[in-house]
C-alpha cells in the first residue's frame, strides 16, 4: 500500500535559516500521526510548508500519488488537505455558521454542504446552538472546535491539526482529544501536531519527535509513550 501522505528529506528555510532540516515520514490512510517536539522545533513549519504557505528548498511531498512541490495553496485544499493552523484564525465578526461555510469555499454541492454543517453541530453542539452569534464571543476552547469544524467542511482525505490543545483548561483539553478519537474513529486521517506529548502519543498509530529541525525519534505512539528519553523530555518525568 502507498501512504496517502508521504514526506521525503524536507527543507524548509526563512531566509538563510534553515528551521526544518531533511525529515522524512508518512501518513497512511486511516492513521492518526503526530509530530511531537519543544518550540521551534519546525512543527509548523513543516504543516504550513504542506499546506503549500511555504516554498521547501528540498525534498519531496507525495500526497494521494501526486507530488505536491509546485502545487498552489488553494489547488491542495481541492485535492483533501486541510489545516487547522496554530492560533486558530477564524474570523471573530463572522458568525460561527459563516466561519464554517468557509471551509467549503471550493465545494459547490449546496447539499452536501449543509450535511456537513450538520455534522459539525453534531461533532460540537455549541456550535450549532451559537450558531447565529459571531464566532469572536466563543470561548478559546470552543474557537479551536470551530477552527476544527472549518478544516473539515472541505470534506479532507487529511487534516492537519496544529496545537489544538494550547491554551485549553484540561477539561477543554479532553474534550478535543476525545473528539479527535472520534474522527479517528469515523476515517478521518490526521496528522496532529501537540506540545501535550501525553495526550498526542495517547492517540496516535505513529508519532516522530523534532528537535531542531530534524526528527530525532519515531515510534508507534504506545512505543514512545514508554519510551524513557520521551518521558524524560516530554512528559516530565525525571
Ligand atoms: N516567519 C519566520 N521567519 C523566520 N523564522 C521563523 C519564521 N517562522 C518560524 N521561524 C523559526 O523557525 C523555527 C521553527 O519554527 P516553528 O514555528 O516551525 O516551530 P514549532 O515546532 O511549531 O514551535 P512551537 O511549538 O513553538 O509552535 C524557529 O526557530 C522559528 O523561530
Ligand atoms: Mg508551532
């Protein structure tokens, strides 16, 4: 089987600075992966550079057979990539059904639309019963469900998460875990990026650790979990 998402030796530079430095792994359909790691790691970087915000200065990117190098941002939304970036980004003054329907700006199935913003309300029912209220009123944890619902109205083969446990209580916290499990669950395939090592390692098939641009260290999430130097780094232990 070919992986649905599969990234080769990947370089990514702001300048002369190089902040990711040749990784390599995949993403199978139906798998949760995380990339785990301290800050400035190259996490973000690495999603925004697949999303298609960033030029890679090397490497490859094979998404559902077709390399994704020369490919616009927009053109990879339309092939079933989706980012739910770091920091969220919905727009506070619309309301948080408008916020929705645009993550199906390239979709012209008007029924197939409205199913899935059904789908949203039934995955995070605050949304739906605010639904008319702009989305600047929800609060931190219910803006990053909102940012989730958005990445998935374009009907994703892949959805790129980006720390959407930051800044949550941990109520808010599991709540968005226990949803990710349930999209999991459903098929979705996710590429999950988490400062909470413990609750992204709970989750995942697979997991990587960054630091400093390169990946330092790959497992199955349940590998890693238990692994001693992970622990040590990540989860606090001493
Ligand atoms: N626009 C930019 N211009 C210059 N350097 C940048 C830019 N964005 C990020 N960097 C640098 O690239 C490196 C990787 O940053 P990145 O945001 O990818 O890390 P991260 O793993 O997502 O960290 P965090 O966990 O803090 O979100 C860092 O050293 C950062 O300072
Ligand atoms: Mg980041």
């Amino acid at each position: 089987m070919t992986a649905l998402l599969e990234v080769e030796d990947l370089r990514v530079a702001y300048g002369k600075i190089e902040a990711v430095k040749g990784i390599s792994f995949k993403v199978d359909a139906g798998e949760v992966v995380t990339l785990i790691g301290t800050n400035g790691a190259g996490k973000t970087t690495t999603l925004r550079t697949l999303s298609g915000l960033l030029k890679p200065v090397g490497g490859q990117i094979r998404f559902d057979g077709r390399s994704l190098k020369k490919t616009p941002a927009h053109k990879i939304v339309s092939l079933g990539l989706a980012h739910s970036p770091e920091g969220r980004h919905i727009f506070p003054r619309m309301t948080i059904e408008d916020n929705l329907r645009l993550g199906a700006f390239l979709r012209s199935d008007r029924t197939g639309i409205e199913k899935d913003i059904q789908r949203a309300y039934d995955l995070f029912p605050i949304l739906g019963e605010r639904r008319k209220q702009a989305a600047g009123t929800l609060s931190g944890g219910e803006q990053q469900m909102l940012a989730m619902g958005r990445a998935l109205m374009s009907q994703p083969k892949l959805l790129m998460l980006d720390e959407p446990s930051m800044g949550l209580s941990p109520i808010m916290m599991q709540k968005i875990m226990a949803t990710i499990a349930e999209l999991k669950s459903q098929g979705t395939t996710i590429l999950l990026v988490e400062q909470n090592a413990q609750a992204a390692l709970s989750l995942a098939d697979h997991g990587h650790v960054m630091e400093i641009g390169k990946i330092v260290l790959t497992g199955t999430g349940q590998d890693l979990l238990h692994d001693e130097s992970v622990r040590k780094a990540y989860l606090g232990e001493d």
